[in-house]
C-alpha cells in the first residue's frame, strides 16, 4: 500500500491507488499522511485552482489571461491540497456551480469552484469508494484521466485544470466497484489485518505514545519524514532519465496477453510503475525485480473473474509473470506477492 502510494506521488500518470481491506488497518491513516510527506508547491495567489506560475497546463483561464496581459503574477507556497469526498457529496459540489449570492446580489453568472478545483496539483482520497454513486465514480475518474474539469451551468462554461492523484478505499465486504470503473484506477491492493502479536503491540504501543504526546510523537519521528520526503523529491527529478529495455516492454505485454487483459492501461500502467520504482531506489535503468515488485498491483484488478469470486489475490499474475519471464514458481506465491506491495 505506502509503495504504491509513493509510486503514484512520484508519477501522478500512473493513475491513482485503489486500496480495499479490512476494516482498521490503517487505510485512511496512511492516506491522510501522505500529504505530509510531500513537498510545499508554488501557487499563484487568490487563485482558487492551485495554478502553477509556470507551466501552462496547470493554469487556468484567469491566470493566462493576466499572462497573456503582461500582467505580473504574485506567488505564494502553499502545502499540497489533501481533499477528502464525502460520501453524501453531490456532483454540484464536486464539480462546481453557479455562484448564487453573487448572482444575486451583483447580477453577475459567476462560478462557483467545487472539490476538483481544489485538489489540482494534490490529493484526492474518497473513502468507502465503492459506495459512491456511480455516476460521480465516472466524473471523477475522467478528470483524473485527462487532467481537467468541464462545466456547463446555466449559460456558464468553465474549463479549469484538475490533475490529482485520485485514491480509493473500501471493503470488500460492502460491494465491489463496476470493472470498467475499477479498470481505471492505476493500482490496486488489498490490505489484510497484521495476524503477528509482536506487530500488533507495537502499533498499539505507537498509537498509545501519540495519543498522550502529539507533539513529542511527531518529533521523534520528522527526520525518517524528511529522508522519505527528500528521497521522493528526487525520485520525481529523476523520472525522466529511468530508461526500459525493449525485451522487459514486450515481456509486460506478453504477461498482460496471456493474462487476457482487456485494453492498453495495464501495459502503460506497469510500464510507468517499474520506471517510478527504478527512480525511487536511485536508479536510471529498469530491472526485472521492478517489473516483479510492481506487475501483481498493476494487473491484479484487471483480470476478468467468475462473478461470485472476490478481486483476484495476485496469483494469476504471478504464475503468468513466472511463465513469461521463465522464473520457478516459488511453493508459496503469497510470499511473491507479498514483496510486490511491501
């Protein structure tokens, strides 16, 4: 799950993390803390979509305008934006609306921004996902894919950037996304409750320490948070050098056929992982071990399944990543899989 997480924060492209397990196994936790872990952004001040001062992409209309005026933008830092979807939202506020008070008070169509104007260039964590409505899954996950956000309101129509790395979360036991939705998120895990007593003590001793002294708790722990964070800063610098052998891509490909995975995404989603993962470790070449650690979250949630059985564990992928990279199936193949999450 933290890999995964990390990988999507070093390549938002990947496509985002969907996180199912228990109840109480941190899911949330770990979300929330991600935003933490990640590096102050330059913004353009009272924008309110987060607009980057330089690349244009990330800008909305307002802003390049005012450049395309000679208009001298003032920039200010701001944390990454961490926006959690409530259940009961509606696609008004997701979305955004038409701005009443001013419409009613100046005589003016105004827009009001919602949610993903917010979490551009961020963070955005539905909880219980798979009991959002479905409708609002397919708004999500298109602004996700293309990095923007249209509306149309009342003779309004506003096109602002929204590009997020959008996570998911959820048990399994209260009902299962649609595939095609479920296709669309990059990775998917499955989080199982810590069944060792010795690890079980220690987070309870961790979560006992922070209750009786938040402050001392996150002190005692900011310098393992700043290496981490340091080692994904350069990670996202190192991106673009991590190169791939042309065997290792027709190999992915080879396991994505015989899997019969309907599509491309799993081809470009294991691609873009093993290459962050590469970046991650302090490396410009792609291994094989990548393409292992990473090729069980990439395809797991793809595969097509018997209607009555859960989202797959990851030994399918395992014995077709075995076949195709002519490796011996270990006895235990959950000891495989598990180092593709670790």
């Amino acid at each position: 799950m933290k890999l995964a997480l990390l990988l999507n924060v070093i390549d938002p492209r990947i496509g985002g993390v969907m996180i199912m397990g228990d109840r109480g196994t941190g899911k949330s936790t770990t979300i929330r803390a991600l935003a933490d872990l990640l590096p102050g952004i330059d913004v353009v001040s009272g924008d309110p979509y987060n607009s980057s001062p330089v690349d244009p992409d990330l800008q909305s209309s307002e802003v390049r305008q005012l450049i395309d005026n000679g208009g001298d933008l003032e920039t200010e830092e701001r944390k990454v934006p961490m926006v959690d979807l409530p259940l009961g939202a509606t696609e008004d506020r997701l979305c955004g609306t038409i701005d009443i008070e001013k419409a009613l008070s100046e005589g003016v169509r105004a827009f009001e921004p919602g949610l993903l104007a917010k979490a551009n260039r961020g963070l955005l964590y539905v909880d219980e996902v798979n009991l959002l409505d479905d409708h609002l899954v397919d708004v999500l996950l298109d602004s996700a894919a293309s990095g923007w956000n249209t509306v149309e309101r009342e003779g309004v129509s506003v096109r602002h950037p929204a590009r997020f790395v959008l996570i998911g979360s959820g048990n399994p036991e209260e009902g299962e996304l649609r595939p095609q939705l479920l296709d669309r998120f990059g990775m998917s895990v499955e989080v199982r409750t810590v069944r060792d007593p010795e690890l079980r003590v220690k987070v309870v001793d961790q979560r006992t320490a922070f209750d009786s002294d938040p402050d001392s708790f996150s002190v005692s722990s900011e310098s393992d948070q700043q290496s981490l964070q340091k080692k994904v800063v350069e990670a996202q610098e190192r991106l673009q050098k991590v190169k791939m052998d042309d065997d290792l891509r027709l190999s992915i490909s080879a396991v994505c056929s015989e899997l019969d995975v309907d599509g491309l995404r799993g081809d470009i989603v294991t691609n873009r992982a093993a290459r962050a993962l590469a970046a991650f470790e302090s490396r410009t070449e792609v291994s094989e071990e990548d393409v292992a650690r990473v090729i069980s979250c990439s395809l797991r949630h793809r595969l097509r399944k018997d209607p009555l059985e859960q989202v797959d564990s990851g030994d399918r992928v395992v014995k077709a990543f075995c076949k195709i990279f002519e490796r011996s199936e270990n006895n235990d193949l959950s000891d495989f899989e598990l180092s593709a999450v670790e």
